[in-house]
C-alpha cells in the first residue's frame, strides 16, 4: 500500500485489525467498546445480503444489498474479501479498507475467519485478533441466556463454533473472553502495540532518526 500523504495522522500508515470469534463470544461488545473508546479507529462496514435483525442500521450495523447488487460489487472488484455464511454473502469494501490506511487511521474489520484469511493473504501485515470463549460450556450458556435462538439454532452455532475456534492457531493473538474488562484490556493492548511498529510509524520516525544521523 502507498505511503500515507504528509499531514496525514502522525504521517503514518494506518493499521488493519481483524477480529473474529464465533458466535456469543463477546467480539462485538469489545469492538463497540474500542470504538466508543478510540476515535483513531474506524469501523469497515460489510456487505451483506442478509435481512437487518432489529436495531441494525443501513449504512452502520451492515450496508444491507440485495444479491444482484452485491455480485455486480464483487465482480468489479469492489471487495477485499468476501464469503458465504449461512446462505448469506458477506464483503468488505477494499477502498475502505486502502482510504483508512492511507489516511493513517486504524481500521476494524469484524468478519468470519474465512474472510480473515482472505484479508491476510492480501494485506500480509494486517493483525489478527481471535476471541476466545473461556470453555465451550460458557459459551453454550451464553448463547442460551441471549434468548434469541432456539435450540436448533443454538446447535448450529456451536458446530460452526467448532470449525472457527480451530482456525485460531493461524491468527496473531488469541484473547480468552472469561473477564469482560480484562480481555478488553487485552484488546486494548494488541491495538497499541501495532501502533508501535517500526513499518506503521513512517515518516515521524524517520524524521526523529534523521536529526540524530545528519552530518551537525
């Protein structure tokens, strides 16, 4: 990706930060808290084909198309990564993803691990970050107290847990979501830790290094 502009947040890259978990595990209570937390942030909105649930919004939540639109999307090239969940497609906007980073602002992208890998393979330095429920036990009795899912449906989303959870080995870091504020922590930590990074720092770093290094 093209270097960040001058003037642009610090005269750095942004960062590209994946999350993924399987379903109840709390990723999308501690992105929206990192969010809410750190305006540095932005989040990459999806794709999809899927019908709003109650309280999403258009535009916010998800960018709700129908299937002809999304193929005519993806077919263009529109998308950095896409997949099928469910029966429904799912993609991430590529220029989203290359205007946050040439900007110098962080992004967040909340997808599957199918789309996570796609996103690793095209954007080697992006940081993977897996949720973890601390048993599967927990995470069935989360997924029981939400209310929302009968017991059929319950019992596919902890065999879809099954197959994400062991693809955690290829992400980053893992945060074991068993205390809430402490995995925020966790997830605090991993986000300015990369903003640390000798290649994100850019042009602030090589100006700081070239004072010391010029001829007096």
């Amino acid at each position: 990706m093209k270097a960040a502009a001058p003037g642009g947040r610090e005269d750095r890259l942004g960062s590209v930060f994946v999350v993924s978990a399987p379903s109840g595990a709390g990723k999308t209570t501690l992105c929206k808290r990192l969010l809410a937390d750190d305006p540095g942030i932005v989040f990459s909105v999806s794709c999809t084909t899927r019908p709003p649930r109650v309280g999403e919004r258009d535009g916010q939540d998800y960018r709700f198309v129908d299937r002809r639109d999304f193929e005519r999307l993806r077919d263009a090239g529109e998308f950095i990564e896409w997949a099928v969940v469910g029966g429904q497609l799912y993609g991430t906007s590529a220029g989203d993803v290359r205007g946050a980073v040439a900007r110098g602002d962080d992004i967040l992208l909340d997808i599957d691990t199918q789309g996570a890998m796609s996103v690793r393979r095209l954007v080697p330095d992006a940081i993977l970050i897996f949720i973890l429920p601390p048993s599967r036990a927990a995470l069935e009795a989360r997924l029981a107290r939400r209310g929302t899912d009968g017991p059929e449906e319950t019992a596919r989303r902890l065999a879809l847990a099954r197959g994400e959870v062991e693809k955690s080995p290829a992400y980053d870091y893992i945060v074991v979501n068993d205390d809430f504020e402490t995995a925020y922590r966790q997830l605090r930590a991993i986000v300015e830790a990369a903003r640390c990074r000798v290649q994100r720092l850019g042009r602030r770093a090589e100006s700081i290094v070239g004072e010391f290094t010029r001829d007096p």
